[in-house]
C-alpha cells in the first residue's frame, strides 16, 4: 500500500481499523531519521503502515535526488503520505512521476468532508477572531468551504481575506457576503497564483512608510512570501504573465484613483463608470487609500511610477535584465 493524500490534511480516523500505525512529523525529523525509522522497523514488521505528515517540510529542506532516494530505499514499506499542497509543487520531473507511478494519489479536496470537521473549523474560525456564533456567519463559512472544494487550508485564506477587507471598509456585515464576494476571492486565492503575488507587490509598492513594529513585520513578512511564491511558482515560461499582470493592476489602480478623487470610495459607482468588476474596485480600493495618502503626504508621483515600469522594461527587452531579478530587486 502506497498513497498520496494531496491539497488538505489527512483524517487518521480513516485508517484501516487494527492497523498498526506510525505517525511520523516530517517536521519534527530529518529525512535520513524518517528513512532509518522507515527501513528497519520494516525488517521486524512488515505489517505496520507509517503515516508520514508534513511531508512538505522534506521537500521545502531537502533537494528532490534525496527525497526520491529515501523513497526508492523505502521500498516494499506500507506508506501514506500527507501533503498539504498538490504535487505540481514538485518541480523535479522525475520525483512527481514516481509519486504519479507508484502512488495512488487521492485529493483531499475533492473529497465529502466530515460534519464534525466542518463543526471543528467553523469554531476554530469564530473563535480566532473572537466572532460570536450565528447562522449567518456560519453560513458564509460553509459555503467558502464547498467553493473551494472542501480545502479548508484554501477556506482559511479565503475567509481571511474577506474578514479583513470588510473590517478595512468598516464594521463586518456578514449578511452583506453574498456568494458573488465569495466567489470573487475564491478566483483570487483558491491556489498560489498570480494575483496573489501581484497584490502583495502592491502592497509594498504602496506601503506607508511607519516606524511602527507591526508595520515593519507585516512589511518583512510580504517580502518574504512573494520571494518564496515566486520560487514555488512555476513561473520560467510565465513570468512575462505575471510582469504584465502586475502593470495591468497598476493601470486599473490609476483608473480608480482618479475615479476615487471624484466621488470618493464608492465602489459600484466607480465600477459602473468604469466598466469594471466591482469586487476588483472593491480588492483594489484600499491601495487606492494608501496612493492617495503617499501622493498628498510623500511627493509620489505616478508618471515616475509608470516611466520606472518603461524602463525597467527595456532593460528586460535590452537582455541587459530579467523579469525574475527586477521583481526581486523590487521586493528586497
């Protein structure tokens, strides 16, 4: 028995009952530790099935050659192994086919979820942002989850999100979430993409500068997921994709600026007047906040904005750089 359990966590109470089981943290132990718990307990007993979890610890430490060794040396092993994330995080060709040839790979997140794990997460959720428990609430958070295919790592993000675009815009009115707002941030966060790296880099385009502690975190923080987004992403071929985005979000951000200076945050009609999603003006509306803010208080100016992004593009064209290092060279 060899399975892969992808895109969630694993549920152990769905072992074969009588099993005799091993968890094993991959956080917890270095991949020569697994491979020697691995292989010798499996001289004395062949029957135990070893449940290895945060599997993506090892392949985040350890180059893929390792890992697809320890694998090959586990040989005839009873194995489950949890990932949290799909196998296209696997950029080695040869490791993701081995999982693809000697694994049955099951997705979580296509998989019916437990109502008792929903119950635990709807609580989990309320109770992380002190929210009181009511139908309402617990309605937008169900139906996040089956958005996302039962992710409930996705659903945290996307719940997230959408608790603090609405605490920025003011109280949370949960029965203001209709299943539109929902789906718009679903499209956003369902998995680690573009958007999700643009946006980040427009929030630290866009930063205030502060000297306050949280601001700084938050800010160091951003850089160091847009570095490791980049690096999961597999970006060699898409890269000019994600260049474009961000510029494109840049153009949209100017349009709603201007619209803003006119009739303030009022997102449906600047979307009106633009022609625009009206969840995009709404995503974009708070850099717009912080635009207006720098151009008032910092002397920013968005002609040099736009002539910086011109040049920064010859350059690219000119060879004389790449989209990868100016982004880089932009975040650090």
């Amino acid at each position: 028995m060899k399975k892969l359990y992808i895109n969630g966590v694993f549920d152990s109470s769905d072992l074969p009952k009588g099993a005799k089981v091993k968890k094993i943290n991959c956080a917890e132990y270095k991949i020569e530790e697994i491979e020697e718990i691995v292989t010798q307990q499996n001289l004395f007993s062949k029957n135990v099935l070893f449940l290895l979890y945060n599997f993506d610890e090892l392949l985040e430490k350890n180059n893929s050659k390792k890992i697809l060794m320890f694998l090959k040396r586990a040989g005839n092993s009873l194995l489950i192994i949890n990932m949290l994330n799909g196998i296209n995080q696997i950029k080695d060709e040869s490791l993701k086919q081995f999982f693809k040839d000697n694994f049955e790979i099951i997705d979580l997140s296509k998989a019916p979820i437990k109502k008792e794990r929903l119950k635990d997460f709807v609580d989990a959720f309320l109770s992380k942002y002190g929210i009181e428990k009511n139908e309402t609430v617990e309605k937008v958070i169900e139906l996040v989850v089956k958005k996302v295919g039962n992710n409930l790592i996705t659903a945290e993000k996307v719940l997230d999100e959408i608790f603090f675009d609405q605490v920025e815009n003011g109280a949370v009115e949960w029965e203001n979430i209709d299943e539109g707002m929902i789906e718009y941030f679903v499209s956003i966060y369902k998995e680690i993409n573009q958007f999700v790296v643009a946006n980040l880099f427009l929030e630290l385009l866009l930063r205030k500068e502060t000297n306050d502690f949280e601001d700084i975190k938050r800010v160091n923080r951003n850089r160091e997921l847009i570095l490791r987004y980049l690096e999961m992403m597999e970006l060699d071929d898409k890269i000019d994709e994600l260049w474009g985005l961000i510029f494109s979000q840049i153009v949209a951000l100017i349009k709603i600026y201007d619209q803003y200076c006119k009739f303030g945050d009022k997102v449906q009609v600047i979307a009106n007047n633009l022609k625009m999603n009206s969840y995009r003006v709404m995503m974009l509306m708070r850099f717009v906040k912080n635009l207006d803010y720098l151009i008032k208080h910092k002397d920013f100016s968005i002609s040099h904005l736009l002539s910086s992004f011109l040049e920064w593009e010859i350059r690219i064209k000119s060879g004389f750089s790449t989209y990868i290092k100016e982004i880089e060279g932009l975040v650090s």
